[in-house]
C-alpha cells in the first residue's frame, strides 16, 4: 500500500509526543505538535531541534534545519486536528483522559484520518467503544523513544478495520519504523509483558540474594542483550541447539516448565526486595543527572541504529 507523506496531528508535546514528530517530520509529512503548557511546547522545541541535528549528524535525515521547518507547535487542539491524516495522542495513561479526548479528537478529525494512541498497556476498546469513527481506532504503542528504537505495536480493538490496520502498518513502514501487528487485545500489548516477565524474574533473583542487581543489569547487557539487538529470541535459540527450535525445545523444556510453575510472587516487586534493587544503583538521579543519563542513552541508541542501518545494506 502506497503512503502519500500527509499531515500529522501530534497530541502531547512530552517524551513521546517530541519524539514521534521527529519520526514523522523526518519521513516528509507535515507535522502540527500540541500541547496545552506553552512551556512543555517550548521546552518540545528546543529538543527536537537538539534531536534532528544527532539525526542529521548520524546521517539518518538530510537537513536538520528543513525537517524542523515542517513542525508546527500549537496551543489549540482544533488548529492541530484540521486536515490531519493521523492523529498520534500521548497524553498519560489514565483511561478518563483518553476517553475524553478520543471523543474530542472523533469530532474534530477528518472522516477517514487515523486516531492512534501512544498507550503502554490500556487496550483501545477502554477508550473508544462509544465513538461513531470507533473503526478507525488502535493502540500505535511505540518504545521510548521511538525516534530512535523503530518497533511500533499496532493493536486494535474488536472494532477496528482491517483497512485501518492495513494503512497503519504501511504508514510505520513508510516512516522507517518497524511495525508489528498484535492480533488481539491484551494488557501491556507484547513488549511490555515479556519486559515484565524479565523484570519479575531478575527482582527475584536479587530479592533470593543469588546476584546482585548490578551483575544482574552486566547479564542482560553484556550477554542476552548483545544477540538480542539484531536477533529475536526463537532466532537466537534457532542457533544454540544442532537440531534448531524443535531440538532446543527436547533439550530445554524440562528446566522452563520447573521454571514456568514456580512464578516469583509478586511480593518481589514491594519492600526490601525493590529498596535492594533501588540501594544498589544510589542515590536517585537529580533531574539534570537524569537528563544527562537521557542524552547519554539516546547517543548509545543512535549509533546502534545507524550501525544496524548500515550492517542491512
């Protein structure tokens, strides 16, 4: 499916509001970012125009300074929504809020323009069952930031239309992204549920006293995360059995079914278990520490991006 490069309504100029205009205005589309605070679309700013010139430094877009000319920032809702293709919310996750504004943003959008939600775990029939355009309504659930980190979950509710979801995926196709299809609603969509299955299991394993939170983080990093940044898990265990996934799954099967009913309770999450895990890594992060950190991480993330562009030529 053909994607014409249109206009964008981006509703929320917060972590991910910011950075799907970037995603979008560096694919060629018209971008109009709103916010309410004239300080966090002030703030929205200065950001992506810091963001565009790593990108155009990375080689990942031409001219920084021409991509930024296609973003708009609004205080008005009804400016940004007029003649919006695709209208991309960000706001937080509080099922009343986005109720509320998939209403507004279902009277004010174009007929056939896309509303898509930016929600880490609410499913879209939560927030959409009562709208008249409810068809074209999904969950556009990116990864933080997804400027930098491609994957975009794509999840409808019952409701929604194939056609929908046909131009959804061609549309995060055409921007760069890597969109995947969840094919039926569920909390937290797939990425965040098999994050918070590691997630449980490491606390446990701290809170067990069988390693130690930062030999904990150095596993994943330096072990499961290096394969893991260009190959999935069924490609990874693909290669560590003679025989592929069937062979893996005879030798294996055996240690994750013991692993499977015996779940870490969900105490691991409260009390002493979390305050180890918090100790460990100091003191809390000042808000310029934690910028700083942010900075730190997005550089990391770009290079990854750029070398994994480069390595599929």
């Amino acid at each position: 499916m053909d994607v014409d490069k249109q206009n964008v309504a981006i509703v929320g100029a917060g972590l991910i509001g910011r950075a799907w205009a970037v995603v979008f205005a560096r694919g060629g589309w018209n971008v109009r970012l709103y916010d309410a605070a004239p300080a966090q679309l002030s703030a929205a700013r200065d950001l992506i125009k810091q963001a565009l010139a790593e990108q155009e430094h990375a080689r990942m877009l031409v001219d920084a300074r021409l991509t930024l000319e296609r973003i708009a920032f609004c205080e008005a809702l009804d400016d940004v929504v007029v003649n919006a293709s695709w209208v991309q919310e960000n706001l937080p996750e509080d099922v009343a809020i986005k109720r509320s504004v998939f209403a507004e943003l279902d009277r004010l959008a174009l007929p056939d323009a896309i509303l898509a939600s930016s929600t880490s775990a609410i499913v879209a029939s939560q927030f959409t069952a009562d709208l008249a355009g409810r068809a074209r309504c999904l969950v556009a659930h990116p990864v933080n930031p997804p400027h930098l980190v491609p994957v975009v979950e794509l999840c409808g509710a019952p409701w929604t239309s194939a056609v929908t979801l046909d131009r959804a995926r061609a549309t995060m196709e055409s921007l760069g992204q890597v969109p995947v299809l969840v094919r039926r609603e569920i909390e937290g969509f797939v990425l965040n549920r098999l994050q918070g299955a590691l997630l449980t299991e490491a606390m446990r394993l701290v809170a067990d006293g069988v390693i130690s939170p930062d030999d904990l983080d150095k596993t994943v990093r330096d072990g499961l995360g290096m394969r893991w940044s260009f190959m999935g898990p069924f490609e990874t265990i693909e290669l560590n059995a003679p025989g592929g996934v069937a062979d893996y799954c005879t030798r294996y099967s055996g240690f994750y079914r013991r692993l499977a009913v015996d779940p870490a309770p969900p105490s691991v999450w409260e009390g002493a278990s979390a305050e180890r895990v918090a100790a460990a890594l100091g003191a809390p992060l000042t808000a310029v520490q934690r910028d700083r950190r942010t900075e730190w991480r997005d550089r990391r993330l770009l290079a990854l991006r750029r070398h994994k562009l480069d390595i599929e030529k």
